[in-house]
C-alpha cells in the first residue's frame, strides 16, 4: 500500500526529486572545508557508479550494443554534465551561500532557451524575451547581493562566478539530452557516472598531491553518503519516475521548487540569512522562466 501511495504519486516523487537536488547545494556547503572539492566529487561518482553496476547488469546485457556504439556520447555526457557542474558547484560553494548557489542555479532553464534560439533557429515571442531578461535580472541581484550595477566597478563574487560557468555546463547538458541514446535508463546513469569519474579523476589526483588531505570524520561520512544516495540516485529515480507518470512538459515546472528547497534547507540547517535581495531575485528568476515557459508550451 505504501509503496503504491509513494511510486504511483508522481507529484509526490518531483518533490522528494527536487528536495533532494535542492538538499545537494547544503551538503557541499556543510562540506567545504572537510571535503576537497574534486576528491568529493570523484569519490561521489566512482560510488554511485559501483552501487549503480549490479542493478545495470541485466539491462546492460540487452542495450550493449548500443551501449558500445554510443560510447564516447555517453562518457562525454558524464564528463560535462555531471562532473564539471559539480567540481565547479563544489568549488563555488567554498567562497559563496548555499543560498546563492540554490538561486544561481535556476538560471539553467535560461541558458536551455538561449541554446534552443541560437543553435535551433528555435521561435522566440515576445514574451518569452521578457520571461528571460526578468530570470538574467533575477540572477544578476543574487549574485551582486542587490547591487547589480557593481557588477560594472567589481565584477562577480569568486563562488558566484564559479556556480553560474556551473550552470553553464550542465545547461549544455540538458540541451543535448535530446540526442540521447535510447538505452536503459539505469545503464545511462551508470554509464554517466563512470564518465564523471573519470573527467574528475585527474583533478582529484592534483588535489591529493597539492593540498594537505586530514581523516574524513563520521560527519563528513555521512555528508558523502548523503550526495551519492539522495541527489545522485534517489532523486534521478524519483524524477524519471515522475516523468514517466505525467509527461516531461508538466514534470519540468518542479524543476522549479530545487532553488525553493535549497534557499529553505540553507536557512534551517546551516543558519544563512536570507535577505531581501535573496527573495526578490528568486522571484524573478522563477517568474520569469514560468512566463516563458507558459508562452513556449
């Protein structure tokens, strides 16, 4: 009974989904400091990939050859999407919030826009025009704290920087989504994830080699099981699931909730201010992608 409540729910699996996601901005918060950027995101990924391995055995066995032929594709999704966009996410979230960080990455969408305009001939209205100028506005206040013309005399925060060339990559990501090789979608994420390992182990080998590593403790433990088995697998199972009961046009709005869910879990676990700033840019950036959005379906 309760695993049908839970699995036939598809909006209760995007929240459990985008919680997750949300909760993975407060991890690498609560991280920084303890963990090396790169060796938390190498040991994330070369983790979830063994846990991954015996579910896709049997999937892996019927979709290998196209496994095989889509390799590369494959192993360069990893590389791009899930290992820069975390190395760099890791990396932000030692110089700037966890709120910001959350805010920051609802800028994604807007970069999708932008790619489907410049690199599909993708009809644009009027509309969706403002949706975008108001998320990049929206962005822009969190990230030079309400003063957006500072940008202009100071440039950008170090971890703001860091989070959005983030969102960048994992835009680009997404985008490509829609040339996926139509295997198993547990192969896909294995697959993934065996690429984010191994874009990120060379970062990680520098790391070990020039900076001073200490013993992790039980606290940092659990942060690293926490980012392997909530947002890397949980909420990947939880959204595909999610997709698969109401359609990816509709699934796509709770993206949405993962800035929500990340500005609040900021606040109640790692005690951050949120300020006026953080609120109005937040509105804006979900405002304006919904406006978009609603115009482009």
């Amino acid at each position: 009974m309760l695993k049908r409540f839970v699995f036939g729910n598809p909006y209760l699996l995007l929240i459990f989904a985008t919680l997750g996601w949300g909760g993975n901005a407060v991890a690498g918060r609560m991280a920084a400091g303890e963990w090396q950027p790169f060796t938390l995101t190498c040991l994330r990924w070369l983790l979830v990939a063994l846990i991954l391995l015996p579910f896709a055995i049997n999937p892996m066995k019927q979709d290998w050859q196209k496994v095989k032929k889509a390799a590369p594709v494959l192993l360069l999704y990893g590389s791009v999407g899930m290992a820069m966009f975390n190395l760099l996410m890791y990396l932000a979230l030692n110089y700037t919030s966890a709120i910001n960080v959350s805010i920051e990455q609802a800028s994604m969408p807007v970069m999708i826009m932008l790619a489907n305009f410049f690199l599909l001939s993708q009809r644009v209205r009027a509309l969706q025009i403002i949706g975008v100028i108001v998320s990049i506005v929206g962005v822009a206040i969190t990230a030079t704290q309400g003063d957006p013309l500072s940008f202009f005399s100071q440039g950008l925060n170090r971890g703001d920087a860091w989070m959005l060339l983030a969102c960048v990559f994992y835009a680009g990501y997404t985008f490509f989504l829609k040339w996926r090789p139509d295997v198993d979608w547990v192969v896909f994420l294995l697959v993934v994830a065996i690429g984010a390992f191994l874009m990120s182990l060379p970062f990680s080998l520098y790391e070990l080699y020039t900076v001073e590593q200490t013993m992790p403790g039980t606290a940092d433990i659990a942060l690293l099981l926490y980012v392997i088995i909530v947002p890397s697998i949980v909420s990947q199972v939880c959204f595909a699931k999610g997709v698969e009961l109401i359609g990816g046009n509709r699934a796509g709005l709770f993206i949405n909730l993962v800035p929500v869910f990340g500005s609040f879990l900021a606040v109640l676990i790692l005690g951050e201010q949120f300020k006026f700033y953080h609120g109005l840019g937040l509105v804006m950036v979900i405002g304006g992608i919904m406006l978009a959005e609603r115009v482009n379906r």
